[in-house]
C-alpha cells in the first residue's frame, strides 16, 4: 500500500538532485574555460561520458549491440556533437544563465520542425507560448545593440536547435525500429563525442591546463552530468507522469540562470531579464497538458 507513494518520493528526490546537477552543470561548464578550450572539454566529457554509458549498458545486461548505425550516427551528430558541442562553445562568449535558458528553448524547435516535417497540427497554447518565446529571444539578443554577446546567445540558440532536430529524428527512429532508450542515448554519445574529438583536433588552439579545477568540472560534467544524470533520467521518467517530470526539466535552465547571477555575478539588464522571464513563462505555457477538448479534435 505504501510502496508506490515511496517510489513517487524517490522520484521527486531523483527530479531534485537531477535539476541540482543538470544547473549547476552550466557553472562548471563556464569555469572550466579558462584551463581549456571549448571543443577541447566537449569533447572529453562526451567521451569519458560515453564511457561510462557504455559500462551501464553492460551492468543492466541491455546488450551491447548497437542501434542502426546511420540513423544513430545522425542522432549523436545533432544531439552530442551539435547540441553539447555549440553550448559549450557559446559559454565562451556567453555567460552561463543565458546560455541555458536560450539552449533550452528546445521545445520550441520542436514545435515547429513537428509540424513541418511531422505533420503535427499545432496546438493553440503551443502557438501562444512560441510567440512568448521569440519575443522573449528578441529582448535576450537584443540585435539593435550589436557586441560581442550575441555571437553566444546566438551559438546558444543553435544548441537548442540541434537538440530539437535530434528529438524529431529520434521519433522517427522509433517508429521505424524497435529501439531500446539506454541503448540509443549511448551509442549516439560514442558517435558524437567521435566527432566532437576530431572538431577538437582541428581547432586545438592552446595547450590544456590540467587544473585540480579542470579535472573536478570533468568529473562532474562527465560522471554526475552524463552518467549519473541519465540514469537518473530514466527512473524519472519511469515512476513519474510525463507532466511532473516535464516541469521538473524546466526548472533546469532556471535554476542554471539564478546559480550563475549568484556564483558568477552575471547580473542581466532589463532587456534580458525581460526575455529570460518570457522564454520561462512561454516554457511554463507549453509544458500544460493538454485539455480534453483539444485532444479530442486534434
């Protein structure tokens, strides 16, 4: 009788600790630049993050064979390489809060690639939180007052971009094959941190500084960010409803927003304080279920 609102708390403690890391994530990411180059530290905690995915495969007996190669290859190409690849590489010019809250305009790319390429009907919530959103994006660029800022927030809307175009391929894979979750989310990072390595061969610029800090943003990003972080993500996903665990990953970017204003000092101005509150209300707006009239005509 009391085993499932045992197994909910855990799941909520599971969200807690996952938003806890998943936020604090984009400090380290911010901190560690300064020791290494971005392609650089992308492509090490993809690849001992890969690593240690590819461990948990083999201790959850999920088999070791991989998914179908190209479309899998696609997938870590967008997702690993083009979504972890172009956040890290906008943290360089960006700062750490407003580099999560634009990558994590995701649902959004979604939205819109879902009713190009999926023939998705688009919702009349979803069209209100995407007109939130852009303006929101606006006040955040802010493209009348052009400097150096921008080329992160810009790098940063490209990461959200690619995160968007490989949840619309990964749906495709899955109705074109039966595709285990942990089995394709590890695979894709092998692929992706591959690419991220011979991004990061071709652009190594300056020699690494093998800081106890570098080597602590490393662990953390790769083992809790990557390893931990996943596992977490599937039990999540398994003993809470879709909604609870959708708003959960919203407070992600949040929380990655109020860190940075508090450990880093990134204070923003009105303008982008104005259009980080847009981007989360318009967040808050397409996370809300459905209501059954909708649904019914949809």
């Amino acid at each position: 009788m009391f085993l499932p609102l045992k197994l909910n708390v855990s799941a909520l403690l599971a969200l807690v600790c996952l938003t806890g890391i998943w936020g604090y994530g984009w400090i380290v990411m911010k901190s560690v630049l300064p020791y290494v180059g971005a392609f650089d530290f992308a492509a090490m905690r993809c690849s001992l993050g890969a690593v240690l995915l590819l461990l948990v495969l083999k201790v959850r007996n999920r088999g070791m064979k991989p998914p179908p190669l190209l479309p899998t290859f696609i997938i870590g190409l967008l997702q690993t390489a083009g979504m972890v690849g172009f956040s890290q590489w906008a943290l360089v010019n960006g700062g750490a809060g407003k580099v999560a809250i634009l990558t994590y305009t995701m649902p959004f790319w979604v939205i819109l690639m879902a009713a190009l390429f999926l023939k998705e009907r688009l919702r009349k919530v979803q069209y209100l939180a995407t007109g939130i959103a852009v303006c929101g994006m606006v006040l955040i660029l802010q493209p009348w007052k052009i400097n150096s800022g921008i080329i992160g927030s810009l790098l940063a809307l490209c990461s959200g971009f690619f995160w968007g175009a490989s949840a619309i391929y990964a749906k495709r894979l899955y109705i074109r094959y039966q595709t285990d979750l942990l089995s394709l989310t590890t695979w894709q990072m092998v692929w992706g941190a591959l690419v991220l390595v011979v991004i990061a061969f071709v652009t190594h610029s300056r020699p690494i500084e093998w800081h106890p800090y570098m080597w602590g943003g490393l662990l953390f990003n790769a083992v809790l960010g990557t390893a931990v972080a996943w596992v977490l993500w599937m039990f999540i996903l398994k003993n809470l409803p879709a909604a609870v665990a959708g708003m959960g990953a919203l407070a992600v970017p949040i929380c990655g927003a109020l860190l940075s204003w508090w450990l880093l000092g990134e204070r923003p101005n009105s303008y982008e304080a104005a259009g980080i509150l847009c981007v989360i209300l318009a967040l808050i707006v397409v996370s809300l279920p459905p209501r059954k009239r909708e649904v019914s005509t949809t």
